[in-house]
C-alpha cells in the first residue's frame, strides 16, 4: 500500500495541472479491467460493476500549488496562492519559507527555493516581522530574467512542493497525500474485492481542481446520478501540541474518521449511518468528527441531490509538503469500505 501511496503522491499534479496524475490512475484501474472514461475539464471516472444501488467513491487528484505573480527583475519569481489570496499570508504560513519547488515552467521542471532575507542581513537591514505577507517571500531558481522566459516561466505558471513521501515508522509523510492516498484507496478496493461479490453498482471518480472550489466534482454531478456517494478526503488531526482536545479529537493510529459535518455541508444522515454499522459490524473502529475551515467535493455531490457522506483518515500538518497520516488508518479505511461494498444494498435500504 505505501509503495502505490508514495508513487501517486510524488507524481506533479497542481490544480487545473492535473493529467500526469489521472493518466497514471487511469492505467492503474484499466489494469483492473475497468471501463474508464474522462470528461471535457479532465474528470476520470470508471465503471467497476456489481448490482444493486448506483454508488460513487470519488477523491481529488489536484494538489495545493503556487502561481507565478510576475517575475522580478533580479530573476525571482513573485508569488500568488492556488487558492483565494489576500495581501497578507498570515505567520502561520512560515512554513513556506526554506521549502524546496518545483517551477513547472514549459520547457520543463526548474528547480527552485522559497527565499527570504534572512540572518545577517535580515538583522542589519529589516525590521523583526510580525505579519507576512506576499512581498516577504519569493522563489529563487538561480536563472535570470531572461533564462527564466526563454524556459517558459510566465505569470501563471505553477510552483509545487518539491518533496518525496517517506515512512516514518507507522506513518507516511509527504506532499499531496490529501487527496492522492484516497486515490490508493480506491485502487486497493477493487483490487480486494471481486465484482461478483459488490452488491451495488460502483462507480470511481477522480475529480479535478477541488482545491479551489470543487470545479470538477460540480461538473460531474452534473453529469451523473448516484444513489450515494462516499467521498473521500484526509482528515484534520488534534494531537499534536498546543492543539486542546475539545477542538479537534482525532488521532493517528485511533482508525479513520466518520465526518458529520464541514464548513460547506451537514452530510446525509442516512448514508452516515450506514457507514457506522459497516464498521460496527465489521470490527473497524473508528473516529467521529466535525470539520470547520474544510470543505470538500461532497458538497457538490449533496446539491446535485446526490446523498454524500464523507470519510476520511486523520491527518497531521495538512496543506503543507510533510503532511502526515498513520498506514494503519488507512489499510482500515480500505477494509471499511470493501465491507460497505459487500453489502451495500443492505446497509441503503431506504435510502
């Protein structure tokens, strides 16, 4: 499972940048024998089989990036976030700083670093910051103005994280595991579990620029008709320090997470259910929570009258190129739901 995780993690696969990414899930399922198809903005989708209610299990292929602002005269590349951005990018986001990328330019990946001043000179020539924002920071290739154009580096060429995805003991650490482990996911779920044995007619969807406001999830269900969708996402781990227990109380290693609720959407009650007697009686503990500041493509799903219920694994340091998750929780999240797809039917009746 790690070995399929980190593959699919280290592939590059910004938002609205996604092909290398659904190309290689692509041949993953076609390898399975599924019948897959792709929609005009870059949906993939795949049909598994079996009998009885028209399920979906969907995950986004996209991750967080960077987009070139304007390029400096000196050579460095001014930044704009991948999602809404203001002027500030708020001390929180430090992290950033030090942070190897890649520049996706169209000649090809240039090797970069997000830069500020720094030590000596930041001590001699600035004052102490308190707030960050767009101006603090930059990306330095070591190119030129004009090398950096001759590359094909514009306003608006992507930048992503630069980072390998590596096992720390129990836990996978890396970029992009939110939401390409979920993708491993669904993969390893047909891969365990032969059609003739799904009672529901399951359908694989990986969605595109869910990052910037569920754009692909919104044109597939546009598209499609389901009688319940699973959607699946990372989680939002509290147990790391300065984090109190009343606010976020999932851990790693404590099994994967039921969602009740996000900032978009209250999930379907009924399809919630469901999936809690799945794991009751397959013996899967696991985890309960309610998200703020999180949103996913199950948002979508609920408006196109379409009942979603999320799930996912807990998560520590999300947004970030060390985003890290327990494989015991995810090996779990793929047995629950190879147990809801062996009964599917009789956990929606009703539905």
């Amino acid at each position: 499972m790690f070995a399929l995780i980190k593959e699919l993690t280290e592939l590059v696969g910004p938002i609205g940048q996604e092909h290398a990414v659904l190309d290689r899930v692509e041949a993953l399922w076609r390898a399975e024998g599924l019948t897959v198809e792709r929609t005009k903005i870059g949906n993939l989708y795949a049909q598994v089989g079996g009998s009885g209610p028209r399920v979906v299990m969907a995950a986004h292929a996209d991750e967080l990036s960077y987009l070139v602002r304007a390029i400096d005269p000196g050579g460095f590349l001014w930044l704009a976030g991948g999602q809404a951005w203001t002027r500030t990018n708020g001390m929180r986001n430090s992290f950033t700083i030090g942070q190897r990328v890649k520049v996706l330019a169209r000649s090809g990946i240039i090797p970069g670093v997000i830069a500020t001043t720094t030590g000596h000179l930041a001590s001699l020539a600035l004052p102490e910051m308190h707030e960050l924002t767009w101006r603090d920071f930059w990306v330095d290739t070591g190119l030129s103005k004009e090398e950096l154009l001759v590359a094909g580096v514009t306003p608006g060429t992507r930048v992503i994280w630069d980072a390998t995805t590596d096992q720390f003991g129990p836990h996978v650490v890396g970029k992009a595991i939110d939401d390409r482990a979920l993708l491993a996911v669904m993969t390893e779920v047909v891969r365990r579990v032969p059609v003739s044995e799904m009672r529901c007619q399951l359908t694989l969807a990986a969605t595109v620029q869910e990052e910037i406001g569920l754009i692909g999830a919104s044109a597939f269900t546009a598209r499609q008709d389901f009688d319940a969708a699973l959607v699946l996402e990372i989680g939002l781990a509290g147990d790391i320090p300065g984090v109190p227990e009343d606010m976020m109380p999932l851990h790693l290693g404590q099994g994967p997470v039921l969602v009740h609720k996000d900032s978009r959407v209250h999930y379907d009650y009924r399809v919630t259910q469901a999936l809690e007697r799945t794991a009751a009686d397959a013996s899967i503990p696991i985890q309960h929570a309610v998200f703020g500041s999180f949103g996913s493509d199950g948002g979508s799903f609920m408006q196109a009258d379409i009942p979603a219920a999320l799930l996912a694994f807990p998560t520590r340091y999300t947004h970030t190129p060390f985003e890290t998750a327990h494989l015991g929780d995810i090996e779990a999240m793929v047995a629950w739901l190879s147990a809801f797809v062996r009964n599917a039917e009789g956990y929606l009746a009703g539905v």
